[in-house]
C-alpha cells in the first residue's frame, strides 16, 4: 500500500497501479452487486419487510435513519441493473425489474405531503419500504424522481419493444411513464430541492435529467403513436435554460441557482455522467462528460477538495484525490463520498471512450487547464489517435481516472462493504452502511471503464435556440452585432460572450457571423434585455480559434426594441 501510495501520488501511470485497480473492481464488482440485491425486497438480506422491487437506500436504521425508498436512489439503481439487461451483461434480474416497475407505478398513486398524484405527488423524494407515505418534515419536493425513474422505465419499454413486448408496455408501462413526463413537462421551472435535500432552487442534475426524459419520453410516444408535441417543446426549453448554469470563470457549471455557496459539487459531474450519450460525441449544449465544459468544469470540482480533507495532504495537484458532495458540507462530518469518486473516475472513462471511438481529441481554450494537468505544455487543437499528444493525455487520463478507483479502493475496509462517507480525517467508513447507491456507482464505474456504455438517448446534434422565454429573461432585446474584418480564404468570423444566447463563452458552440455585407461580418439575436454583457468574436481557422486581443467588449442591452453594434476588430 505504501508504495502504490506513492506511485499515486506522483501521479505516475504504473500498470502496477491499474493491476492493482482491475484486481480491486475484479473482487469489489460482485460484491457491489451483491450488496445493491441485499437492498431490495422482498427477498434481500438486509431489506427486512421491503415490498417486491423496493430499494432501501441503506440498511442503517440510526444515525442516520436510511431505511426508507428514495425515488432517486432506486431509480439511478435499478438504470444499472436495465442497461445490464439491455446490453445483455445480466439478464438474471428480469424478474426484479419487473417487480420494480410495479411498485413504483404503484408508489405514483400514494397521496403524500408533496399531493396526490394529479397534484404534485409525483415530487415526494421518500416513502416507507412498505411503499406508505413519509409524513414527517424533509426538504420536498424533488423534481428529479421522476425524470429519473421515467428514464429508467423508458430504458426498460425500449428493450421490450425490441423483444416484441410493446402492448406490455403500451398497456402497463406507458401509463406510469406519462404521468412522470407531463410533470416534468407541466413543473421544471418551478423551484425544486436539489439532490442532497438542501436547497430549494433550480438545480443543474435536476434540469439536466429532466431535459433527457423529456427526449427519451418524446421518442418513447412517437413509437407508441402518443402525442409528444409537448415533450418537445419543453425539451427545448429546458435545453436553453440547462445553459444558463455554466459560468465562464473560472469555468464550471453551478449546482444550484440558490444557497449561497460556490456552486462547485458533484451534482455536476453526476448530471455529466447520468446524460451520457455515446452517440453525441464531446457536445457542450448537452454538457456530455468529453466536452470542454464538463472537462473544466471536472477540474474545477475535484481541486475545491484538495485543501480541505486531510487525507489529500501530500497528493499531487494533478493526481486524483478524494472528493465529496460539495466543500461546504458539513452533513455526517461532511467527508469524502464513496459515490463522488466513483462518478468523477466514471465522467473520464465516459470521455475515454468517446476520445477512442472518433479517433481523436480536441482541447479549448475552455479545456485547456484541465488537460494542462497531464502536460503542462498542451495547447488548445485537435489531436488524432494517431498522435503521440493523443497517446500521452489519454495514458495520463486513464491513470487519472484509475486513481480515483484507487482512492475508494484503498478506503474500502475488508470485506468490501461501501458505506455513504468515508472520513476527511483518517479514512474510516462512515454514515450510512452499505449505501445502495454507493453500490451502484461502483458498477457503472466498472462498467464504462470496461468499454461498456449506455443507448443513446437522442443527444446528438441537439443545439439551442435560446433567447426567449428562458426563466429570469422574460423580455429580449434584438442586437445586431457587426464587425469590419477582412479575412482570407478558409477564415470564418464567430461571437461568444456571458449569455447562453451567446452560447455562455464557450468557443465550440459559438455564433457564425454572416458574410453578407462583407466586409462586415455580423448577425442579430435576442438577448435579455437590460443585461450587462460582454463579447468577443474569435477567428477560425482549420479548427483553431484566435481571439480578438483583450479586454473583452462590453455593452448593456436595451430595455426593449433592437440596438446595432459596429464594432471594430481589435
Ligand atoms: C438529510 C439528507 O438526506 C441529507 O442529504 C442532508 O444533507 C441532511 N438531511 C441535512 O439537511
Ligand atoms: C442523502 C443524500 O443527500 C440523498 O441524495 C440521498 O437520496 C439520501 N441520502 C438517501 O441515500
């Protein structure tokens, strides 16, 4: 252990070091799926008293009182065990599946402090295991339960209909899959408490999962013949609005709209991770795990742990180390989580992947510290597989990712069991035991480490249209921003700047401006109105940015009307 220790926290790539991991995730994955079945009535070992497809979130009755079902943790829980089936990894818990549908939908109908089912019920987070109404007092209601357990049911429709199962799903699943959707659809703009039950806001998993069953559920209808007009347009403007969390310095997403802290917390990376889609490639609009957004946004998250936790002492500024919920917690002794480290190793070997299927990698000027972690010369460009850059960033991010896999390994007592914490201090297990969810990151971490990787769920090519009707924006002003620039061939001139409308600084997503008026490049859009906002336009070139030189530009949008920028390149 001392010497692995070592080798991590030089952050050396060892293929002693991923032995030791594959040696770790080859005992810790069938305990970690061992321990989700013990969690699940009726017959789990540690679920006395379950109902058939419940999941306990931990068997810990005390300190804290775990043993109820949380929408969230049982629907994340069970998406492992149906991509599993769908991709045909294990098709041994078709039967619990089952069980879990019906007592979900069955959970929908149980009128509790949030409402009845047809007035908000659908938000409650927690219920008994008995499937009977939490009346005490909790931060309610959660509006990612049901984007999150819609998507696993969709997950599990989909694989039916392919077996030629779809009057099952038109007659049993579908009913239960609608009324999530229209809640999502009918609610995402109203304030929600965030996944750690804290803050009542908008927060970036929440819209982030609901955004994607809004597309899984669209294209769910369309096969059944359903209306899904609906899903689309609120899709649409959950993308728009999902945008507006990125904040450009230094260059993450925001967890929450409110409570007063940095906003850096692992809601973000699990958002990343829970809207993976291997088919979007690195696209930023739907913040997938290999964009630079989510790449900066991965860095920003880990470091604002390095100071805080003693058992970071003496490890490396590039080296993987232990992370949590968020650096202001205090909850439990608010310590490194289990399922943080998983998610972090999790969103990097998602990126590994997609880097790996298009043959290449391509680093921002966004990204561009995050892969300065690995070689402190990189430099904004794309690099192809075959290039020795590829070879190092890639080495240097696997051993990276491995090292978080290493941390928990290394924080996992014998015999393997995963609690919620362990401490910041010494490392010891701590709050609740054999947390199902901890569990459940395990796999998934395992898996997309493996190669194995979840359907697509219809986030390629998605891009926004934003600039109406985005919440705290209601009026837009219309801007025509214009620039003098002579170009050569093979240059194009593009804008970015503070607002989603401008695509939130980001160099990938940019406005082209229009050669119409050559050469004048310019373009009109709506932007908030009464809004202070700055710009710059960029040249591309061959795929490499260049700038305009410093200070940005910077203008107060009307209050209404339309306003003309001449601007001159400088
Ligand atoms: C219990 C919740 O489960 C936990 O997430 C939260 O941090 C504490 N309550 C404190 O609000
Ligand atoms: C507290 C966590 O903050 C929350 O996200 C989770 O749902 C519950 N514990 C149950 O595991």
């Amino acid at each position: 252990m001392l010497l692995q220790g070592a080798l991590a926290t030089l952050g050396l790539c060892t293929s002693v070091f991923a032995q030791d991991v594959s040696s770790y995730i080859s005992s810790e994955g069938p305990i970690a799926l061992t321990g989700v079945l013990n969690n699940i009535g009726p017959n789990g070992s540690k679920a006395p008293g379950a109902d058939a497809g419940v999941v306990v979130a931990s068997p810990s009755t005390s300190n804290p009182n775990y043993f109820y079902t949380w929408i969230r943790d049982s629907s994340l829980t069970f998406q492992v065990l149906i991509d599993r089936l769908v991709s045909g990894q294990d098709t041994s818990n078709q039967g619990l599946i089952d069980d879990f549908t019906v007592a979900y939908a069955n959970i929908q109908q149980v009128t509790n402090p949030s409402g009845s089912v047809s007035s908000g019920g659908l938000g409650e987070p927690k219920f008994y295991v008995n499937e009977t109404a939490f009346d005490g007092s909790w931060g309610r209601p959660q509006r990612d339960g049901p984007a999150l357990r819609s998507t696993a049911f969709i997950t599990y429709a989909n694989y039916l209909i392919s077996k030629n199962n779809q009057t099952y799903v038109q007659n049993t699943l579908w009913p239960a899959i609608k009324l999530d959707l229209d809640y999502v659809a009918a609610n995402w703009n109203q304030t929600t408490f965030d996944l750690w039950e804290e803050i009542q806001s908008s927060s970036f998993f929440t819209t982030a999962v609901q955004h994607k069953a809004l597309r899984l559920g669209s294209a769910l209808a369309s096969t059944l013949g359903e209306d899904h007009s609906t899903y689309d347009t609120q899709a649409g403007d959950v993308l728009c609005f999902l945008q507006s969390y990125w904040n450009p310095s230094p260059g993450y997403m925001t967890a929450n709209t409110g409570g007063g802290r940095s906003g850096k917390d692992a809601n973000t990376v699990l958002a990343s991770i829970h809207t993976f889609d291997p088919a979007a490639a690195c696209d930023s609009v739907t913040f997938q795990p290999c964009s630079d957004l989510a790449l900066s946004n991965l860095k920003t998250y880990v470091d604002s742990f390095r100071e805080i936790y003693t058992v970071n002492s003496g490890i490396s500024a590039s080296a993987a180390a232990a992370v949590g919920r968020y650096p202001e917690d205090v909850y439990q002794g608010g310590n490194p989580w289990y399922l943080a480290l998983f998610a972090v190793a999790e969103q990097l070997y998602d990126a590994l992947y997609v880097w790996d299927q298009q043959g290449s990698l391509s680093i921002s000027d966004i990204s561009l510290g995050f892969f300065k972690q690995f070689d402190s010369g990189a430099a904004s460009g794309s690099y192809a597989s075959s290039s020795a850059e590829y070879t190092n960033l890639t080495g240097a991010i696997k051993s990276f990712a491995d090292g978080f896999i290493a941390l928990n390994a290394k924080y996992t007592p014998s015999g393997g069991g995963l609690a919620e914490q362990f401490s910041r201090d010494d490392g010891t297990p701590t709050s609740a035991v054999d947390l199902t969810w901890s569990y459940a990151s395990a796999l998934t971490a395992f898996d997309r480490r493996a190669g194995s990787v979840p359907g697509s769920w219809g986030a390629k090519g998605l891009t926004t249209s934003c600039g109406q009707s985005k919440i705290g924006e209601s009026t837009t002003t219309s801007v025509t921003f214009s620039v003098n620039k002579t170009t050569s061939l093979g240059q194009a001139i593009y804008l970015t700047g503070s607002v989603a409308a401008l695509s939130s600084w980001s160099t990938s997503n940019a406005v082209l401006l229009s050669t119409l008026d050559y050469p004048v490049w310019s373009t009109t859009l709506n932007l908030p109105s009464s809004t202070a906002i700055t710009y710059k336009y960029f040249v591309l070139e061959n795929g490499q940015v260049t700038w305009e030189s410093d200070p940005n530009n910077s203008i107060t949008t009307a209050a209404s009307g339309s306003q003309t920028l001449n601007d001159t390149w400088h």
